[in-house]
C-alpha cells in the first residue's frame, strides 16, 4: 500500500504572517536517517526544525488557486499578471 503524509512544524519567521505552521523539509542528506527504523524517535523529531527564513520564495498569487478546477501552470502566476485577475473591484472579473 502507498501512502504518504505530510509534517508540520512551527512557521519560521518569514511564514508566520502567512500562517502558524509550516511543511518540514527534510534535506537530502538525512532521508536514510529518517527511513532507518533503528532511528531514535527523539534524534528525528529535532529534524523538524524550521528551515530558514530564506529558503521558501513567498510570492501573492490570484484566487484561482482557491478553486480545485483550475488545476494548472496559471496557479503558479504571480497576482495581477493574469487578465482578469480579482482586484477586489467588479471590474476585475473581466
């Protein structure tokens, strides 16, 4: 059976204003730590550190991103480089 999860942990300070939790990033480097089953679960749990504050690019997108319909490449654009992008006017629906 495939399955798969994904980890929070606290927001670093470049997220916090965006939300109080965060993905763990686990590098490289410690995936046959983390997969080893003789790990200790208290040395693990300390890989769930946040990354730091430049490690994600945060950039505003549009509100097509709220709907799963739009399941795209125009969810990666940047907010208000879309025609009809929402300006919180009616007029920006057109």
């Amino acid at each position: 059976m495939m399955s798969g999860a994904i980890l929070t942990t606290r927001a670093n300070d470049a997220l916090q204003e965006i939300h109080a939790r965060m993905p763990v990033v686990l590098e490289p480097e410690i995936w046959e730590e983390w997969l080893d089953p003789e790990s200790s679960v208290e040395k693990l749990a300390q890989r769930c550190e946040p990354v730091s504050d430049d490690y994600f690019e945060i950039t505003a997108v549009s509100d097509r991103v709220n709907q799963t319909r739009n399941d795209d490449v125009l969810c990666l654009e940047p907010a208000g480089s879309l025609r009809g992008s929402a300006s919180g006017t009616q007029g920006g629906l057109f």
